[in-house]
C-alpha cells in the first residue's frame, strides 16, 4: 500500500528526468553511430542506445498524453532504460562492447541518474 505522506511524482518532473536520460542516450548513439567522435563506431551499441532512448521518450509522451499514468511511465521507461544500460555494462565486462574509460565512465553515470529517477518514481505516489 501507497504511504499518502509519500511526495507526489508531478508528471512534468518524470518527463523532464526521462527526456534528460533520452538525450544522453541518443548522444551516445551519435557517438557509436560515428557522427560525433570519430573512431568510437560500434553498430550494436548505436542500436540499443537509440531504442533505449526511444523507449523513454515515448514514456515521457505517455506522462504527457495521461500526467494520471506519470509514475508508471516513468517506473516502466526508466526500469527498461537501467535494465538496458545494465546490459551494456555487462558487454563492456565481458569483452564485446567498447571497452574505453569513455563507455566504462558514461555507463557509470547513466545507471546513477536511471536509479535515481527509478528510486524517485518509485518512492512517490501517483497524482
């Protein structure tokens, strides 16, 4: 059961947060995609990058188009997002990823703020 003294997640936040994931989301498929840092090409993280992204700007569209379903767009984006990154990760230990201080540094950031914006919707209650 939802504890009523629990902060409110106002819907522009949970957009604001996600929209803030998806563009170091989309930045880092334009760094894989080589259109930003040359030499730092990798096909496979482009395209899970920019599904990543993806999926969070449409939850931040959905806490626009329903601010009543804020907190499960943003349960549901930021979940997907810290599950993908952990992925990511994973390829970067194991070998298959790119393997730089950058990507090693990045993912490091991103899964704080995706925990952080999964604590937050987590912790509030809906509208």
């Amino acid at each position: 059961m939802m504890n009523s003294t629990a902060p409110v997640l106002r819907p522009q936040v949970a957009r604001a947060w996600m929209l803030a994931e998806a563009l170091m989301l989309g930045v880092a498929s334009m760094v894989h995609a080589g259109l930003l840092v040359p030499g730092h090409a990798h096909p496979q993280a482009r395209t899970a990058e920019a599904v990543i992204a993806t999926v969070l700007l449409l939850a931040a569209v959905e806490t626009w188009l329903r601010p009543a379903g804020a907190r499960r767009a943003a349960i549901f984006g930021q979940g997907f997002a810290l599950l993908g990154t952990l992925v990511g990760l994973l390829t970067i230990v194991i070998g298959i990823g790119p393997q730089t201080v950058p990507d090693v540094v990045y993912h490091s950031l991103l899964l704080a703020l995706l925990a952080a914006g999964l604590t937050m919707a987590v912790r509030c209650r809906p509208v």
